[in-house]
C-alpha cells in the first residue's frame, strides 16, 4: 500500500486551486459557492482527502 500522506483540511482549497486553476481565487475564498462546479470539485476533494486520511489511520492502528 502507499504511503499517503495526511494532508489538513485546510490545504484544499490550495489543492483545488492548483487542480484546477480556471476558478476564481475570489470564488474559493468568499465561501459563496453559487457556482456548482467549485461546490461539487470542492466536495468531491473534500471526500478523496477524508477517505485517504481514514485509510492512513486504519494502516497506522494495524501495524501497532
């Protein structure tokens, strides 16, 4: 299995704008998501870091 890293929710929205750099910065920053695509990629990458960081933690309590 991969080491995958634990990334903070915080550094989403730096990953979300470096994957896709055709959103408005002012977009992601507001926290008005009136449009659909910054919502959806938004949750879409929300889940893929919360599922990798659950997968991190179930490998850590297995090899304990």
């Amino acid at each position: 299995m991969p080491n995958l890293p634990i990334y903070p929710l915080d550094s989403i929205d730096e990953m979300l704008i470096r994957s896709h750099p055709y959103l408005l910065l002012s977009q992601l920053t507001q926290g008005n998501f009136s449009n659909k695509k910054v919502d959806v990629v938004r949750t879409g990458l929300r889940r893929k870091v919360l599922g990798q960081n659950q997968q991190k933690l179930r490998q850590i309590a297995k090899t304990k």
